[in-house]
C-alpha cells in the first residue's frame, strides 16, 4: 500500500462534512447484557439512518438477530467478523481531496492491549476491501477515537492515549506528531495531558473535546466532585489541564480557540440499571453503579442531524441538548438513551464511524 502525505493534498475531512454513510459494529460478548447493549446500538442506528445510510458491521452468525432489531431499509447489514461495537476505534481513518478517498489502518491492539480483539484488530483492513478503497498501514498504533479534526489543519489529541509504552513504546511525542502530521496531511496538533490507566481508552479526546466548527471546541465539563471522591477528581484535573491549554491555544490557521462547555450530569441523578443487570455486569468485570461514560461531547454529526446520549437528569439532559443544538442550528439534536453502552465505557461517537462523501 503507497504512502499518503499532506503534499498529495488529501486530508482528514471534518465530521461535519458530508458523509456517504455511517459505519457501525454489531455487539457481542457482553454475556447475559448482550441484548442490552444490541438494543442500544440499534435505537442509535436506527436514529442516524434518519439522516444517513448505515452500514452494520455483523458477526456472520448474528445476522438474522441483528435484522430483526434493527429492522430498517436505511440500514445495511454487512456480514464481517467483528468483536464488539467500537467502530470509532477499529475502522481505517479516510482521506480525503474531494474526489478520492484513502484510508490510514491505525494497527487497532485493544487499547494498548487492555483486551484482545482478533477480529477487530482486522476490521480496518476488511473495510477498506469491501469498498473497494485503496490505503496504507501507519507507522503509529491508536484509535479513531484519539483523533479530533477541525478539517483546516488542526488535530486534538491527549498525550496520555497516544504518547503510552501500551501503544507506540518508544516513540517520543515529537516523533508522533510529526508521523500524525505526514499521514494526516495536517500542519498543527493540539496536545493536552489526559488521563492514563483510569479508563480502557487512557482518555480519549472524543470524550473530553470535539472540534464542532473551525475554531470552535466543545469541551465536557465534570460535575463538581465530593472532597473524598478521589477518582472524580482524576476527570476534573483532566478538564482544568485541559482548559488551560485550550484557552492559550491557536489552530492552524493561527486563530484562537472559542471554547463551549457541556456540563456532565450530576452522578446521583444519572439513571442506573436495574440490580439484575448490575449482578450481570460484576460476571463480565463492569462497574455499571456509576453510570460509566456520561459525557455528553460523545455525540455523533450525521448528514443533518446529531444523535447524542441522554442519561436520565432531566435538567442536565435538556440544557446539554440546548448547548448541542445552538451550536448546530441547521441540525436536528436527537437524544438516546445508552445505558448499556455508557457503562461499558464508551458512546455514540464511539460506536460510529463516518465515510465521507466524495
């Protein structure tokens, strides 16, 4: 596969350009909340197929079930072994310069290899067979779910998901920007600390910040923590290392960043599951008392739309809601409930993946 760089003018579109269609993965290997997590995903697919073609990435032996869930002509149902529903982090990242695309396979290895994923650990490489679109392997180890854009030059990524020994040993932050730079044909990264070891990902960005305009950053703000709760304190020292870089901050274009805040929800007030599926969660290792992933940043950009998660605080879920939609006037916020998904650590964005048109 032949290398692409920033000279042959392709780049990394924005999540808000327009997009062919939405990639998804069909999740198993939740035990006994297997057909929780299904029914999340299919009440998101089937909200993005409003505004977009889906494409559901399906273990060959659950495509009958995923049918039946998913039960739309807007949504296709592509037989390919996968592991699970992450297809932010495992799919290719696609290039674009308006007229082709090119995809960059990241070398997906379970988030610095917390989890093995053979199959997903392949997926890059099946997609870009099954459309037919040429790529080539980077040099870096990471995920989709590291990399924000702007469209414009600009990337945003936490050190502590990419700069690891778990991912590319080795590799000094300078090295990678600059290998982030040749293959993403951007010109300037905006680095900020993160988190390590608190969560399967180290913190990724689409959880922290997402660019939603050039020049523009959501930022996920954490509800004020109790003095003895120790781990939300890990997250709100993430926010202010993270504001304090952003707020100083120039993109590529040498502009200053304006900042939008989104407020978490307050954790008493997130909806929990049911005790049942709590006992079901403590067999495959999840802590689902907390809510898991409650940021609201997690949203996806569809053709006209954005689907992003509400978790039960009604107060918090509506003013989220307002911020996502002023900030978006020309599309249409829907709200969903990801219970299931949120605590098993991850989103809406992170359980989708844009193509985009060309």
């Amino acid at each position: 596969m032949g290398q692409a760089s920033s000279s042959q003018g392709l780049q990394i579109p924005p999540e808000w350009d327009l997009h062919q269609s939405t990639f998804m993965s069909w999740p198993t290997g939740w035990g006994g909340l297997d057909n929780k997590v299904q029914s999340d995903i299919a009440r998101v697919a089937k909200v993005i197929s409003q505004f977009e073609p889906v494409q559901m990435l399906t273990p060959p032996g659950q495509v009958k079930n995923a049918k039946a869930m998913l039960g739309s002509d807007q949504i296709v149902i592509v037989p390919m072994p996968v592991d699970d529903l992450w297809a932010r982090d495992t799919l290719p990242m696609f290039l674009s310069d308006d007229k082709k695309l090119v995809g960059v396979n990241y070398n997906f290895n379970g988030w610095g290899g917390k989890q093995f994923h053979k199959n997903d650990g392949r997926v890059a490489s099946s997609v870009l067979d099954y459309l037919d679109i040429s790529g080539f392997r980077s040099e870096l180890i990471g995920e989709g779910g590291s990399i924000e854009t702007d469209g414009e030059g600009t990337l945003l990524m936490t050190e502590s998901s990419i700069v690891n020994k778990n991912r590319n040993p080795g590799m000094s932050r300078s090295h990678i920007d600059q290998a982030f730079k040749d293959e993403l044909g951007v010109s300037k990264i905006i680095w900020v600390k993160g988190v390590k070891d608190h969560d399967i990902t180290d913190s990724h960005i689409d959880s922290l910040a997402r660019f939603v305009a050039p020049g523009v950053v959501m930022v996920s703000r954490p509800f004020p923590a109790p003095a003895d709760d120790e781990e939300s304190k890990v997250w709100i020292g993430q926010y202010d290392q993270a504001m304090s870089v952003l707020r100083n901050a120039t993109d590529a274009k040498g502009r200053r960043l304006k900042i939008i805040e989104l407020p978490e929800p307050n954790p008493a007030k997130v909806r929990q599951l049911p005790p049942a599926d709590i006992k079901l969660c403590k067999k495959i290792g999840l802590d689902c008392k907390n809510g898991g992933l409650t940021s609201y940043v997690n949203f996806y950009i569809a053709n006209g739309g954005i689907a992003m998660p509400e978790f039960g605080d009604r107060e918090a879920d509506e003013r989220a809601r307002d911020i996502v939609q002023k900030a978006f006037p020309d599309r249409k916020v829907v709200a969903i409930n990801i219970d299931y998904v949120a605590v098993g650590g991850g989103g809406i964005h992170c359980a989708t993946h844009e193509v985009p048109h060309v």
